[in-house]
C-alpha cells in the first residue's frame, strides 16, 4: 500500500507531542523528587534549595520554619514566623500548619497573633484532640485559666489518651484538685482512677482522697485492684482511719464481702473465707517459685476453711507471705492469734508468724514460736503492744533461709482462724 507524505507527518506529529510530554513529566518528576528530598534534610540551606524548587509547596516552607524555630543553636524566630506564615498562605486549610504558626508568633511576643491563630486551627479542625490540647495550654500560659481548661476537657473527650498528662499538668498549674475534677476529668471510673493513681505516686494522700471520695459518689461499680496504689500510699503515710474507711467503701463498691471481721478482729478474711484480694488491707502473696498455695476445711473451732502452703524442696526458700497491712491505733495493747498445722517441714529454719511495724523501725518487732517438722493444730498467741507512732502492723508468715548444708525447704503448713484483737475488746468465744 501506498503511504502519503500527510500521513507520515501526522504520526510524527503524534510521537514528537508524546516525546515532549514524557520529557516534561520526567523533568517534573525529577524536580519534584529533588525537592522532596532536599526539603527532608537536615540542613537549613539544602532545605531551603528545595523550597525554592517548589515554592508553592506548604509543607516545604512549614519544614523550613521548624527547622529555624527548633534550631537551639541558631535560631531565627523572625525568619521561622515568615516561613510559617507562608506556608498558611499556600495552605490555609492545615490545623497542624496554624498550630505551628501560633507557636512562632508566641515565641516573638505576639500573644493576640498566636491566639488568633490558635482559633483559626480551631475552626479548621474543630474535633482535633492535639489542637484542643495545645491551644489549652496555651490558654493556660496566659492566665485564661477557665477557657484553657474547657479545651484541656475537650481534648481528654476526644483523645483519652492526653488524660495522663492533663491530670499532671492541671495540677501543676494550680494545685486545686477541685478545679480538676470539676473542670477538666470526665465524670467516669477510668478518669478518677488515673487521678488517683497519679496523686498516690507524688504523695499528695489528700487530694487523691478528696477523688476517691468523688468516684464513690458517681455510685458505679468498682475495680478494687485499681484503688490499691492509694492504699499503699495511704499504708506509706500511716493513715489507717482513711485506709480502712476506703478498703469498706471500695469492698462495698466492687461488690465484694465488706462485713467487718468476727470477734472484733482487725485482720480481714483471717478465717480464708474468702481467695485473696492481694492487695489495699487484704492477704497479699507474691508466689515465690517453689511454693504452691490453696486452700482445705479447716477443723473447729479454727473455722471454716484454713490455707495450704506446700513446698517442693527445690531451694532455700524465704518467705515473707501471705502478708497482710493491719490498721492499728498508737500506743496500744492487743493480742495475735492464729492456728497453725505442719507436716514433714525441713530444716532448723521453720514456720512462724512475724509482726512488725512496717514504717518505724523497732517500734515493733515479734515472732510466734518456730515449727519445724510435723505438728498438729497448734495455737500461736502473742500480746502486742504498738509505739507511740504505730498506725499499721504487717502480719505475715516468715521463714528466713536456713544456714544448715541441707538446706532445701520442704513441706506442707497449714494457716487458720488469724485475728488480731484489742486486748480491751469485748470478744465472742475467744478460741483457747
């Protein structure tokens, strides 16, 4: 077939516009990759090449003004305001670019520019958790207290996890625990908690006490695990009237056995009623490797069921538990008593009860009789008296590693019927 001459130039055509267009996509790719790249560095000049390669490109000239502004050793604040400001130029609908502007409009003096800017990422992203967060403390930094802490509230609403770190810088910023649970925690469990628990670790019992008392009044059901930081810190301050007054509501609020102890009897659970809270004022056991831990009848009048400690033999085993915080009074008398039952226990190192006042040293310091090898129902008795500052004793069962070659702790014990008791207390058949 006969090819004409218009037929060949339109071809030619077409594949010369192609080649042009691939040339031109390839340039723009290439500058655009050279750009990107450039503005990734870590250096102000490469950064500032590759906003120069693509000057209409925001997030160049936002990079380019934090790289100015968070510069310790150079910083331009000036220069880091022009870049962000044109960076909102190119892209006025970014709450993160806004934020940034307000941060250098606030690092140069102008406080009413970095509100305003703070409202404009406000109206642009009105449901975000990090502009509500930031634009708070700001609000904070300027004396706006209310305003700064309704957005902190909205922040949390939005983003719980800025919860840990509002409740700490709240407080800091006022030290009212009031205005923190009026004004910034939502009125839940989890929120009151976390207040707790920050409160329990810097020691301020009080405030965490004023929470606590606020999350018993929301009336809703309770983990008791959750409240145990503030009862090791209430335990640390020696406050035992708030530590018993909250081990009842918080027993009361998960649900839990809250009757108070038979015989008027400090230790709670002494006849193992009930498996362990392990923790606040309740049997604690840390299941030390080679020690297995459950539970038998117990026979009268020990009560009802009786705990069963049983030991493999495998090492050289001390032992410091169960264990359990009692709540005393200063500079008064009382009387320990428990059953104890052992078969087959090794060593010269046996078992035996300890009492001691866990915050002063010497103040109280007594141990029941040593049982070694195989006893039936023993009765251990001891009278106690408290110092002048004792406001809690730790009761536990104790056994300090043995000095003997053979030395390998084997076994079973038997715990019942544990009570602690004022020696001027009216008793109910006091067991013999």
């Amino acid at each position: 077939m006969e090819q004409t001459i218009g037929g060949y130039r339109t071809r030619l055509s077409v594949l010369l516009a192609a080649l042009a267009c691939g040339i031109f996509l390839c340039y723009h790719a290439a500058r655009f990759w050279l750009a990107d790249h450039r503005i990734h560095s870590n250096n102000l000049e490469v950064i500032e090449s590759g906003a120069a390669l693509e000057p209409g490109d925001a997030e160049a000239w936002d990079i380019l003004g934090r790289h100015r502004q968070l510069d310790f050793a150079n910083a331009d604040p000036v220069q880091a305001l022009a870049n962000y400001q044109h960076a909102i130029h190119d892209d006025p609908l970014s709450a993160n670019y806004w934020m940034n502007l307000a941060s250098a409009y606030e690092a140069n003096g102008d406080l009413k520019g970095a509100q305003e800017s703070f409202e404009h990422a406000r109206a642009v992203y009105p449901l975000s958790a990090e502009v509500a967060w930031n634009y708070g403390n700001f609000l904070l930094r300027q004396d706006q207290d209310a305003a700064g802490y309704a957005e902190i509230h909205d922040a949390i609403q939005s983003d719980p996890s800025f919860l840990t770190l509002a409740i700490s810088r709240v407080w800091r910023s006022g030290r009212d625990v009031n205005i923190l649970i009026g004004q910034v925690l939502p009125a839940t469990p989890d929120a009151y908690f976390q207040a707790i628990n920050f409160f329990a670790s810097i020691r301020q019992t009080d405030a965490a006490l004023i929470v606590w008392r606020d999350l018993v009044a929301l009336g809703k059901p309770l983990t008791l695990q959750r409240a145990f930081p503030l009862f090791d810190s209430l335990i640390q301050a020696d406050r035992s009237n708030d530590a018993t007054r909250v081990w009842i509501e918080g027993l009361t609020a998960a649900g839990l056995p809250h009757d108070l102890p038979l015989r008027h009897s400090l230790i709670w659970n002494g006849d193992f009623a009930h498996d362990f809270e392990n923790g606040g004022l309740g049997w604690r056991w840390n299941a030390p490797v080679g020690a297995a831990i459950d539970f038998d009848t117990a026979p009268p009048p020990a009560g009802v069921r009786s705990l069963r400690l049983d030991f493999g033999g495998g090492s050289n085993l001390e032992i410091t538990a169960p264990m359990q915080f009692v709540a005393v009074e200063p500079k008064r008398e009382y009387h320990f008593h428990a059953y104890m039952q052992t078969e087959g226990i090794t060593t010269e190192s046996g078992m035996r009860f300890s009492i001691i006042d866990p915050n002063h040293n010497g103040a109280v310091n007594q141990l029941t009789d040593n049982l070694t090898g195989s006893h039936k129902w023993t009765a251990l008795d001891l009278d106690v008296a408290t110092g002048s500052d004792t406001h809690f004793l730790l009761v536990n069962l104790y056994r300090t590693g043995s000095r003997m070659f053979e030395n390998k702790l084997s076994g079973t014990v038997w715990l019942a019927d544990v009570t602690l008791v004022r020696a001027d207390a009216q008793t109910e058949s006091s067991p013999q």
